[in-house]
C-alpha cells in the first residue's frame, strides 16, 4: 500500500516498495493524430524494475520500445496509468519538474552518440556538469573520472572524430555517467558499431551495472539482448515476455574469445596515406 506526502519541494512522493526503482502500472500511450484517427502506442503496461537490475526491451519496430523508454526517461508522458521513479510519482509532475527529475536520476544513451563535433572527449563530459553548475576543478576532476571508468583515460583530448564509433560511444557513456544518474537508459546504442565495439560497449554496461547503476536497454538484436539479466518483450504495445536471461552473454569473456584486431596490412596503410595526400 503507498504512502503519498509532500516533500519541501510540493513534489507528490510515493513511497513505494523498498529497492523498486521503475514502477509501472496500467500504463498506456495514445498517439493523438487528429479526425479520430489515434496510435495506441502502447495498451496497459505493468512493469517493476529493481533497483540494480540490467533489463533488456526488445520487440519488432513499432511495437513501442522507443515510446516506453521516453516515458521512462521523463521524456514524455503517459495518456493514462501511473509511473513511480525511485520514489517519486512522475506521472503527475509538470514539465520542470520532469525535466529535474530527468537531470538527477538518468543517463542517456543514444544509437548516434551525439557528441558535440567541436569539443574534445573532456569538453563534451564536462558540458553537462557546467549546466548542473558545479565549479570547474570538480567537473573537470569528475568528467576524468567518467572517461577513465569507460576506458578513455589516453583519449580526453580527442574530438569525435579523431575517435572510433566504440570510443565515441563510450565517451557518450562516461557523459551519461557523470551526473552519478541511478538509471541508464540506452536506446540502442550498439546499433553503429561493428561487433567488437558493440562488445566493448556493452562490457561497459555490465561493469556499471556490477557497480550498482540500474542499466535499461533497448535493442532489436537477440546477442546484445542477451547482456541483459532480464528481457522483456514487447509486442503491439503489450509486454508479451518477461524472462529471465538464463544463458548470460558476460562481455568481458566473449571480446576474451573474439579474434584479435589486425592492424592494416602496410601495403594499404600505404595507399590510404597516398589518397588522403592526394584529397589534402
Ligand atoms: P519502436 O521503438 O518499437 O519501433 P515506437 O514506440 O517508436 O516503436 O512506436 C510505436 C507506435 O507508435 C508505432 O505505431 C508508431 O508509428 C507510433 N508513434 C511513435 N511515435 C509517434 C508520434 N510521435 N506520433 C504518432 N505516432 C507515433
Ligand atoms: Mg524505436
């Protein structure tokens, strides 16, 4: 049974079962777009995720996976049906007080990256902490400490391009990271990366994960899904599955069984080096 009161701040507080971090119930979102004609985007979702848990959604396009991670994220909000986020009801919050509540408690993982093309690893880490309004010797000393946890430490001052698509998707992790969120939500951020960036990134999230962070993905990809500890399993806006991940993929011991990265043979670093002389 939930409690309601009020916090200092008039935010209506839930408190709701011990160590729930997501808490759905009867949820729905109806996609007006007008003459009568609606998107039942997703149709009475009940879905209790603790906290420290690594779940995965999966389910055909269309079936309201990005919809529900919006929701999630305090992106947008339900047509109807309640969402409790470690504590708080934010079904009924308005938009600032959404938007605080997205601040503090959550990372975003986007399948592009968008990492800003003009600023370093570093910079881009750091934007969001400048926004929070901590001073610069502490963001720079926290923005470091992301990047060093993704495995970045020797590329802070590289530019998205002076990086791979796994390293910029890392540096995308650490800025996610460096607001200390208690949930990532990452809507497919493996989608650009060839198989062992993929791999990387994902070990990524299960060393975070081991670390205590609440890790929700979205992914249409049955092996990346299986990082996850528990998949759920959409289907035209209902949840159709909710298992158990029995048989884990752990990152770190498939990227240990993957075959190494040869360098370029010197004959084509060669003529690479001959094309871009000759573009420059
Ligand atoms: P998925 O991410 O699984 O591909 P979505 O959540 O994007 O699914 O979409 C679920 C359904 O809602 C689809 O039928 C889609 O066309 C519809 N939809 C998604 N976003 C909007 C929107 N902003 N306006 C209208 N319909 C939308
Ligand atoms: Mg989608």
């Amino acid at each position: 049974m939930a409690v309601h009161a009020r916090d200092r701040r008039h935010t209506l507080i839930v408190r709701s079962v011990d160590g729930m971090m997501i808490e759905i119930k009867g949820l729905s979102k109806v996609y007006d777009m007008g003459r009568s004609n609606a998107v039942r985007a997703l149709r009475g979702i009940d879905l209790f995720v603790g906290a420290g848990e690594f779940i995965g959604i999966m389910g055909p396009s269309g079936s309201g996976k990005s919809t529900l991670m919006n929701i999630i994220g305090c992106l947008d909000r339900p047509t109807s049906g309640s969402y409790t986020l470690d504590g708080s009801l934010v079904s009924s919050l308005d938009d600032d007080e959404l938007a605080a509540i997205r601040n503090k408690k959550i990372g975003f993982v986007f399948q592009t990256f968008n990492l800003l093309p003009r600023l370093n690893a570093l910079q881009n880490v750091e934007l969001p902490l400048i926004y929070r309004g901590q001073p610069q010797a502490k963001r720079r000393a926290t923005a470091l400490e992301a990047l060093d946890r993704v495995g970045l430490a020797d590329r802070v001052h590289h530019r998205p391009t002076e990086l791979s698509g796994g390293q910029q998707q890392r540096a995308a992790i650490a800025r996610a990271i460096s607001g200390s969120p208690a949930i990532i939500l990452a809507d497919e951020p493996t989608g650009n990366l060839d198989s062992r960036s993929g791999e990387e990134v994902m070990q990524v999230f299960q060393d975070l994960n081991n670390g205590g962070i609440t890790v929700v993905l979205v992914t249409h990809d049955e092996n990346i899904g299986r990082h996850s500890k528990r998949l759920i399993r959409l289907w035209d806006g209902i949840i159709k599955a909710d298992e158990v991940v029995t048989d884990r993929a752990i990152a770190a011991s498939v990227l240990e069984r993957m075959p190494p990265v040869l360098p370029a043979p010197v004959a084509l670093q060669s003529t690479l080096g001959a094309q871009s002389m000759y573009v420059s």
